[in-house]
C-alpha cells in the first residue's frame, strides 16, 4: 500500500499560481502511474493530470498550458504547478498511485480555492 499526502492548497485570486505536493510513503520511481485528480462540488471526480514511471505526461483539455506535473524521485513526491487560475479551477485536488498491479491509493486530498 502507498499512503499519499497532499498539500499546498489555498486561495489565490484569478490568475494566480499555485503548486501542490504530493508526498509517498515509499519510492515512487517503480509506481507505475502517479497522477491528481480534482472534485468540484456537485460534480464527479476528474482527471487533471498523469506522470507515468516512464515519464510519460497526459494533461485533461481544461488544463493544458498552464499545470505541470512533474516528481522528484529522490523526495518521493510528485508536483502540479498550477498557473493562470480560473474560478473553476476551484475544487479539492487528491493525488492517486496506480502500481503495476493495478492496485491504486488516494491521498486526502487538499483544497484549491479561486476567487477574487
């Protein structure tokens, strides 16, 4: 079992930035997929974006140009700097790990809030 710790959430007004951390409890390089996931309120849990143990990048449409994922290996953690943010970009975002078996782990998850 992974366990995941997100964080770096907040408020920011629109156009702001943010990056978010998400910190395994094991190492991450072998993980098949990492990636983070965002659920508005009233609405179902979507893909934002994926890092593969290749280093293979999927970003949703919504996103694309302004978050990147990325991971330090040596710190176990994968990031998604988040720029030019919109009102509804606003949602808790929650961190997933997917191993080769299939087997997958969420984090918590960490508010992301945009407002003027």
């Amino acid at each position: 079992q992974v366990q995941l710790a997100e964080s770096g959430g907040g408020l920011v007004q629109p156009g702001g930035s943010l990056r978010l951390s998400c910190a395994a409890s094991r190492s991450i390089s072998a993980i098949y997929v990492m990636g983070w996931y965002r659920q508005a309120p009233g609405k179902q849990r979507e893909l934002v974006a994926t890092i593969t143990s290749g280093g293979g990048l999927h970003y949703a449409e919504s996103v694309k140009g302004r978050f990147t994922i990325s991971r330090d290996n040596a710190k176990n953690t994968v990031y998604l700097q988040m720029n030019g943010l919109k009102t509804e970009d606003t949602a808790i975002y929650y961190c997933r790990s997917t191993l080769a078996t299939m087997e997958t782990n969420w984090g918590q998850g960490t508010q992301v809030t945009v407002s003027s």
